[in-house]
C-alpha cells in the first residue's frame, strides 16, 4: 500500500507498508518506510487500530503525544499507542 504523492502539504516520497495485518497476521502493528523532505508535515491523526513507532534515520521530527509536544533527533523513537474510537 502506498500513499499517493501530493497528500500532504509538503510532498513526501513514497510511503510504503510493509507489515500490515493482511500481509503478515499482526493485528496491532504496522511497519512502513517514508522519507520526508526538510519542513514536510504529516497532519495529526489517531491510530484506530494500530500501535505506530517512529523511528528518526536523520534530521529531527517533531511530534505531539498525549498533546505533549516533543522533537525528536536522529536516532529517536516514539510509541505512539492505538487511540480506539
């Protein structure tokens, strides 16, 4: 599965899943791969039946969890746990 290009207000590169339930059988986890360009925003959203985990190859990512805001520098991770209904 894949993104389209020009979603966002600042194209990413492609966005790739890679495990998801219909692939490999995990109910609550899905991994995918995207490279954002400098200044590239992905909206708030709630994962309504995964967990995600970030992780920062490079650069800095800032996110809010919990409405607590945090960056994140390269080699970070962050828990972002499903958020039902």
């Amino acid at each position: 599965m894949r993104r389209p290009l020009g979603v966002l207000p600042i194209p990413t590169a492609e966005f790739i899943l890679k495990v998801t339930p219909e692939n490999s059988g995990s109910k609550h986890l899905v991994l995918g791969t995207e490279d954002i360009p400098p200044g590239g925003v992905i909206p708030k959203h709630k994962h309504l039946a995964q967990d995600e985990i970030l992780l920062v190859q490079t650069g800095t990512a800032h996110v809010t969890l919990d409405e607590k805001e945090y960056d994140v520098h390269a080699g970070g991770t962050v828990f972002f746990p499903l958020r039902p209904g």
